[in-house]
C-alpha cells in the first residue's frame, strides 16, 4: 500500500521502532499540536468544531482547498484530549498536508498500527481512528459541496 509522501515518511520513521519509542515518539508529537493550530484570522472552506462521544474533549477539524485542489488541515484540540489523539492530529496534520480531498477519503487506515502500534491500537482502538475519522468525513463533506455547486451551476 501506498500513502502520500509525507504521511510515508512519518509510518516508516515509526514501522520498525520498538514499541517503547513509538510511545516515546507519540509523545513528542503529541506536543507539537500548537503548530497545527489555525493561524489569527486565516479562512477554512470548512470548520468542524464539535465534542464527540468517543472523545474526551472537544476538536476542531479546519479544511481550506487550495486552488490546485490539495488540502490544508488545522486543527484545535481542547484541555482533556488526550495524548494519543494529539500526537494523531499533529501527524496527520503534516502527513496529510497537501493531499486532495478524494484521496484522503481513500486512504486505508492500516498505517496507524504501524505508527501507533498493535498493543495501543488494541487498548485505545477508537482514539487512534478518531482523527483520520474525522479529516475524512470533512473531506467528503467538502467533495459533496463542490459536486452539488457544479451540479447547481449546470
């Protein structure tokens, strides 16, 4: 399986770490959350802030599209999420930098047990889907405007 350039790198940084590193590193991503933060008055094609039940706190999920038609996520994470969910966020956030709609909504999940790996994805199975969740479904909901503006403007 394939995956965008930068979201390669980062599941071959991690594939052949032991586990006690993959958790070292998840931890040292997960603090670099406040990189992915939407900038003072930047502008989103879409905003998805809301507090699910499979998570702890409230997230935001910003998307703009370029005008090549490639994505540029931000995101907003509240006090109580957790680690794992920020260290997910901030590497999709770089890993998915650049990456069209179409093939976010694509993407197979099974890099994140290369990244997280089995024994968190077994403990914490919601919390490391979560984000890509998410990105996902703006994704999609984004692909369903433009389908409908062009169908509207026919």
């Amino acid at each position: 399986m394939s995956y965008p350039q930068k979201l390669q790198e980062i599941v071959s940084l991690f594939e052949h770490l032991p586990e006690e590193e993959k958790r070292e590193s998840l931890v040292s991503y997960s603090m670099t959350t406040k990189s992915c933060e939407p900038a003072e008055g930047e502008k989103f094609d879409l905003e998805d802030v809301r507090k699910d039940e499979e998570c702890a706190d409230t997230v935001g999920v910003f998307l703009k599209v370029d005008e090549e038609g490639r994505s540029h996520f931000r995101m907003t994470l509240g006090p109580q999420v957790q680690t794992l969910t920020k260290a997910m966020a901030a590497i999709l956030c770089k890993g998915l930098e650049g990456v069209k709609p179409k093939e976010i909504q694509e993407l197979e999940s099974d890099f994140v047990p290369k990244i997280v790996g089995a024994q968190l994805v077994r403990v914490r199975s919601q919390t490391t889907y979560y984000i890509l969740s998410r990105m996902k479904g703006i994704c999609k909901v984004w692909s369903d405007r433009q389908r409908a503006s062009i169908g509207e403007s026919k």
